[in-house]
C-alpha cells in the first residue's frame, strides 16, 4: 500500500504496493508436499472453499501485509512463531504491483483460513484523480473527476470495481458476509474535484458490494481518505454511503487503532485496523517477509446488508434435494460433552492452575468408555483421575506423573482397529479423525460431525504435511497409525 497524505513527509506514508516479499527459507518437508496440492481453482479447490468461515471476522491483535501472498511454507513458519494471526493479501486491481499472484488459490486461502488466520482481501484500483504515481501500467485508470450527474462516471467505476472484486474473492473460496477493502493511495485532500469524486467511488463500491453480500471496507492514508470518510459521517451528504470498517495508515509506532487528529473514537469503532509501522523485514520461524504491521480492532460483527430480494419458485417436494447424509447421534456419559474444538494438556490441579472442566470431563468419559475408568465422571480433577493418568503413562514408559498430554488425547481418540476413510465418509470413525485432528491442532475447531468434509480434508492435509505423508483426503492406515502414536 502507498499512502502519502499531503506531504512527501507525512508520516502516515505506506509503500506496500511497490515491494516484493523477500523470503530466505522455503524449504522443507512442509513446502514439498503442500506444494503438491493443486494450484489452481479446479472444482476440488471450490468444494474446500465451501466450508470457510466470514473474514476477517472479529479479532483483536496483530496482522501484517504485504503485496505478494507468501507460499504456503511462509504461512506456517509464521503461524508458528510470530505474534500475527491476520494478513492482508491483494485478491484484485489492476493498479495493484503485484498482478501475478503465484501462490493465491483457493487451496491456499482454505489453509490458511483452516489455520486460524484472520484474511483481509485488498483491491487496488483506480486511484485518486490527483494521485500522481497512477496509472502506473497505462491500461489502469484514475478515478474520473468529471462532476456531471453528482459524479456519476467515478460511481459507475466504483460499481465495476466493486463486481470484479466479488468476482475474484468467489472464485478464492472467500464467502459473502467477508469485508472486502479497497485500497486508495494517499491524494491531495484540498483539491476537491480530486477529493469528492473519491468519495462518491467509494460510495459507489460499498453500494454494489452490499448488493453482492459482502461487507465494504476502505483502506486509505488518516491524512486524505480517513479524514474524507470522516467529514462525510460528521456531516453526511444523503447521496454518499459510507463503508463498514476502515483501514488507516497512520505511522506513529503504536499498536492501537487511534488517531485522533483526524478520526474521532466514535468513528467506526470496533470495526477499524491501523497500519501503524511502514517496511520492514521481520524473519519468524526462519523465513523472512517484508511488511507492514497492523493492529485490528474487529469486534462487531454486524450481519452484512442482504442482497435484493430475487423471486423465485417454490420448489415442489420432488425437487427438493435430499439432505446430505450424517453420522449416528452420539450420547456420551449421561450427556457429557466429548466433542471439543481443541483438546488441550491438563494436569492435577495447583494453588495456581486449575485445569478446564470441560477437558476434565471429556477425558474422563472417554477413559470410561475406552480405558476401563471406574471414577465417578462429574466430580472433577480427583484422585481416581490421577490414577488412571499415572496407569496410563506408566504402561507406555513414559514418566509416571498426573499430566495428560495433547499426544496422548490422540492416542486415545485414535487408536485401535480403524477402517480406510475416503472423503466423503460418513461414521463414527470419522468423528474420532475429527477429534485426533482437534488434538492434533490447537486452531483447527474441527466440528465433530461425522463426516470426512471439505474442511476435515483442508486439516488433514496440513496434518499430513507436517508428520510426512503423502496429501490427499484418504485416511489411510498409515494416517491412523501416526494419529495414535500422538504425532502433530
């Protein structure tokens, strides 16, 4: 992103759009057999978008961006080890820098979206009629600044803009109800003509993208775009929509989504990310990435705006598609909820540390109906627990204490006489795939349904890269043989 303010000086200056990432380590197992994934959006890569969650959805904390999306390698060396947990990427735009977008498919928005990343889809398009570095490839275009029809040719590329946008996010896997922010470089603010047909584009795209169901976001410098968007919500003009959540630049250092000068705090609060510190390589898990850093604050989650109303007949009984099928309902000790998002190390209760009920009484159950357990199930962390625990770790030689680990939850879920599961597969054993997985990794929230699903594959794959099998959707016995061997 490149968003000077006013001044060649202005603080708030970004140059995102005209870097390249710089990695230095891309190699490993990881990198070899997620590279053999496809790469391209055939109909198997749609299908595992089907099942992704709204992005960026609520979330507080860190992110970065950069113009080129890394490789998958990059992605999780940096799930890994760095403090962020959202990337901004550039989905469309043709004044964007970085057109060619090797590593950006579907497959690789799924992962990472299966790996707990929070997602912001950019576009950077027609720029600010003032912007002098645009056009920058002379078949892109700036905003029109012609007023006739309060700026109607600046609306109608607003509108265009806005469609293609929704058009690339879909083909990736990035589902309605998904914030798509439009990147608009810094501009001389006290040129009017420059300034308000900016406005009334942006109010345009966020029109046609609430019509498509999507929600509308803006990306812009705190000294030219966010103080428009800001005047505009003080002192509102009818014919101008204004987006869901703003993205500034403001870098003053600081990881927080303020900047009072130009923005008031009742402005889009909740929903606003600051790009607070500008270029500047960061090297985590070994791999080293140029970026900006970011600080979101996303904690509303309004439904997005829904697309108009488009008649449609009602389907008679025999054109109803029958429902897809589903696992047995499973009941687990008088109601004890077994199917957890993660399974999580516990141990015998301290003065300082108390382990979580619901992992206690998960674990319990499963002993019972597994293990042979004789305790009483609803009583918390006692001394029959810690028993069972010590029996258990002592029958492997492991070291005899009251600490249950993540590697041994997936002995439990996954061990014994298991049949090949192919993608598709409905059965309890795919429950205990799901629950392996859940142990397996801490940030997959696999629902336990049953069924070897779109997104049970997106985290089995990734599963299977890091213990060193071949990917694919099956599993096979080598699959279950390293689930209950504890391997993540």
């Amino acid at each position: 992103m490149t968003a000077p303010a006013t001044t060649p000086t202005d603080p708030t200056r970004v140059d995102l759009g005209l870097r390249a990432v710089v990695i230095t380590t891309v190699v490993g197992l990881l990198a070899a057999v997620l590279l053999a994934l496809p790469s391209h959006h055939d109909d198997k890569a749609r299908t595992m978008s089907g099942s992704n969650p709204v992005t960026p959805g609520v979330f507080t904390g860190l992110g970065f961006d950069q113009c080129l999306a890394p490789s998958q390698a990059a992605m999780t060396a940096w799930r890994r080890s760095s403090p962020f947990r959202a990337v901004g990427i550039y989905i469309a735009g043709y004044s964007r820098a970085c057109r060619s977008q090797p590593n950006l498919t579907s497959t690789w928005v799924a992962a990472q979206l299966a790996a707990g990343w929070h997602l912001l889809p950019i576009t950077l398009g027609p720029q600010a009629s003032c912007q002098p570095r645009y056009p920058r490839y002379g078949n892109d275009y700036r905003i029109s600044a012609k007023p006739a029809g309060d700026y109607a040719a600046a609306r109608s590329m607003g509108a265009t803009e806005a469609s293609k946008t929704v058009s690339a996010a879909k083909a990736l896997g990035i589902v309605p109800g998904s914030t798509m922010f439009y990147d608009l470089e810094g501009f001389d603010y006290t040129n009017a003509g420059c300034r308000e047909s900016a406005l009334r584009f942006l109010s345009a795209w966020t029109v046609q993208i609430h019509k498509l169901g999507y929600r509308s976001g803006v990306y812009s410098s705190v000294g030219s775009g966010v103080k428009m968007l800001e005047r505009q919500r003080l002192s509102p003009l009818p014919s101008v929509v204004l987006p869901d959540q703003l993205w500034l630049a403001r870098y003053d250092g600081k990881a927080n989504t303020s900047s009072p000068e130009y923005l008031s705090d009742a402005g889009w609060a909740g929903n606003r990310v600051k790009q607070f510190q500008g270029g500047h390589s960061e090297k985590w898990g070994g791999v080293t990435i140029n970026i900006d850093r970011n600080y979101l604050d996303l904690r509303t989650a309004p439904k997005p705006p829904a697309p108009p109303a488009t008649p449609t007949p009602t389907p008679t009984p025999a054109a109803t598609p029958p429902a897809p099928p589903s696992a047995p309902v499973e009941s687990h000790c008088g109601g004890v909820k077994v199917d957890l998002p993660a399974y999580v190390a516990i141990k015998k209760p301290t003065p300082t540390y108390r382990p979580p009920m619901d992992q206690v009484l998960a674990l319990k159950c499963l002993l019972r109906e597994r293990a042979g357990f004789r305790g009483v199930v609803g009583n918390g962390f006692g001394p029959a627990l810690v028993t069972a625990i010590q029996s258990w770790r002592k029958a492997r030689g492991m070291r005899v204490n009251a600490v249950w680990t993540r590697a041994m939850w997936m002995e439990l879920l996954a061990s014994g006489a298991r049949p090949t599961l192919r993608p598709g597969a409905v059965s309890k054993d795919v429950r205990d795939v799901q629950r392996a997985l859940n142990a397996a990794n801490l940030s997959a929230h696999l629902p336990v349904n049953g069924t070897l699903d779109a997104r049970t594959q997106v985290i089995l794959r990734l599963w299977k890269a890091r213990v060193g099998l071949k990917p694919g959707g099956v599993v096979a016995q080598s699959a279950w043989r390293l689930l209950a061997a504890g391997r993540f």
